[in-house]
C-alpha cells in the first residue's frame, strides 16, 4: 500500500492487500494479489498481468533509460508505472520532481496537487489528480528515491475503483523486498487509519512477474 500521510477519497487502511503468513524478522509478507518487481523496486496490485517496454526518458537535455510497466483496460483506461533510472545521478533530486510534475500538469487541468511523504521525513514526492481531456480522472504521483524516479500513473473514469485501488496499492521497495516506508510515528503521521507504528512490510522476490 502507498503509506501516504493523507488519502484523497477512502482511508488507505481499506485498501490494503490481503497479507500472506506470519511476520517473519519484524515483517510482514503481502499476499499474491500484487505484482512485484525486486529488480525495478516496485509492487502494485495491476488486477492483471501487466506488459512492458523500454524507453528513453527526457530530464532536461539528457536522456535516461526507462522501463514502463503497464496494463490497458476497457474505455482507454490504463495503469502504468515508469521507473527511470538516473545510475550517475543523486540518489534524491527535488529538481527532479519538479521537472517532472511539469510534464504531469501539461496532461490535463490540475484538480489537485500536493506534497506528501512517502518515509516521513525522508522521502518526499508529489501526488496530483489532473482531469484529462477525454474526461478521465489521472490520477498521479511522483517520487525521486535510490536513483530512481517512479511515475505512477492511473488514466481511467473517476468512479473507476481499480484504478483508485491500483493508485493506494504501489510500494516502493528495496531490492530485497523490503518497503522503503519504515512505517515512522511523526506529529502528522500518528493518527488512526495510518501504518504509522506497524511492521515493515516485506514482499517474496521469488514471484517476480506474478499476480494472483
């Protein structure tokens, strides 16, 4: 689940996956119904097996290489995470962000957009709904973390609850599966319906390119 400090429309606690065993070293395996990717540090529940492709990603007047994971549904929904990886770049770059958030803005006329926390204080990032031309609700988020810019993105009907649960579902994780959130107790992140305080939780490398 994306441990964000705020949800826009339903408590993040009703959207987490369904969780498989018992805490193992002080975490939590997740279930099958996601997919998960150790190698390009990312989960997601997809509702689906998603496909992918390479691609060049512009920064400025650089090109960075890219991997986006996708799956297209009916009506030109689709739901799609883009890991860019910057190997000789800073492990965190605000500017990043900022390049990127103004790509996000040009897509649509932005209905909201905020700051938020993915491992309160250190990972920070921007999450946005834009409504798109075609009348779909994106909704979006950007987080700059290890060398790697995820672009999370969910292009489908507002009332579409597989894209709201694909959006609250993504984690970013370490290359051993470990969530990059360590679930902190802060002023703004205490409250009820939060992670805030819970084990980390861990996801099996060994199903990589698996969904349930």
């Amino acid at each position: 689940m994306f441990r964000r400090r705020f949800s826009f429309a339903l408590a993040a606690c009703a959207l987490m996956p369904m969780l498989q065993g018992a805490a193992t070293e002080g975490s939590e395996f997740i279930g099958d119904d996601v997919y998960v990717n150790c190698q390009y540090q990312l989960a997601a529940n997809f509702s689906g097996e998603p496909k992918f492709r390479d691609i060049q990603y512009r920064d400025g007047n650089n090109n960075f290489p890219a991997r986006q994971f996708y799956l297209d549904g009916e009506n030109g929904t689709r739901l799609s995470v883009t890991v860019v990886h910057f190997a000789n770049g800073p492990k965190r770059d605000p500017a990043i962000v900022e390049r990127a958030s103004v790509m996000l803005r040009s897509k649509g006329k932005v209905a909201e957009e905020m700051n938020v926390w993915y491992d309160e204080p250190y990972l920070g990032g921007r999450q946005f709904h834009i409504t798109l031309p075609n009348g779909h609700l994106l909704r979006a988020s950007l987080y700059n973390v290890d060398h790697r810019l995820y672009i999370t993105e969910a292009d489908a009907d507002q009332n579409d609850f597989r894209a709201l649960l694909f959006s609250e579902s993504i984690s970013l994780i370490k290359p051993d599966g470990t969530d990059q959130d360590t679930n902190p107790v802060t002023l703004s992140s205490g409250a009820p319906g939060t992670s805030a305080g819970l084990p980390v939780r861990r996801y099996d490398c060994s199903r990589i390119n698996r969904v349930k």
